[in-house]
C-alpha cells in the first residue's frame, strides 16, 4: 500500500472512532475517486445504506461542469433524498480526504439542499 493510501486509511479510522450513525442522525460518507465521487446516508446501528448520490447517476452525469459542480449536484441529490426518507440531520464522514475541493462542494450541496451537519 502506498504511504498516500495509508496514512488516508489511518485519517479515516481516526475519524470513524468518532463519528457513527443512527437512524435518526444518519453518517454522510464520502468515498472519491480519481473521475467521481460517491456519497451515502449510513445507519450504523443497523448497519444499512439509507440514500445515496453519486456523479454516475444519470440526471448528474448529464450536466456541464467540472468535478466540483457535479460534485455540488450530488451532495444536493442525497440531500433531496434524505429529505424525502425524513431525514434533516446527519452527521459527516469525510473519509480521512481533506475538508477541500470537491469534498466541500459536496458537502455544501448538501447544505443547500436542506441536511444539517
């Protein structure tokens, strides 16, 4: 495993010691690869996929932009679906990447489209 992939792995286990998910307050986790980027409402205590977006869906896919647009537009997604599951909160899982770029564009579309975190 390259050092790059470990010490995420490490920022990751760290981050997951803390942050779990519940019905209620579901986890948002990020997983982002070179061309897309992923993102799941997560309960925990049941261990079951909730909602989930990514840049892959068509409707996403579609759209012009560069990765941190698309990446806006799934962060909205998941939050319309939350929204229509009853979901206003959850907690967010950046998954050891840095709070920058395409992971806080995501995570201000969610914003936007109404979670709280």
């Amino acid at each position: 495993m390259s050092t790059i992939l470990n010490r995420r792995q490490k920022i990751r286990f760290r981050i997951r010691k803390k942050v779990a998910g519940t019905p209620q307050k579901p986890r948002l986790s990020v997983f982002r690869s070179n061309s897309d980027i992923y993102v799941q409402l997560i309960d925990d205590t049941n261990g079951v996929t909730l909602a989930s977006a990514s840049t892959r869906d068509k409707d996403i896919k579609a759209q012009a932009g560069n990765k941190s647009e698309k990446s806006k537009l799934a962060g909205n997604a998941v939050a319309v679906k939350a929204k229509a599951l009853g979901i206003a909160e959850c907690v967010f899982d950046r998954g050891g990447y840095l709070y920058h770029g395409r992971v806080k564009s995501l995570a201000d579309g969610a914003r936007e489209g109404g979670l709280q975190f």
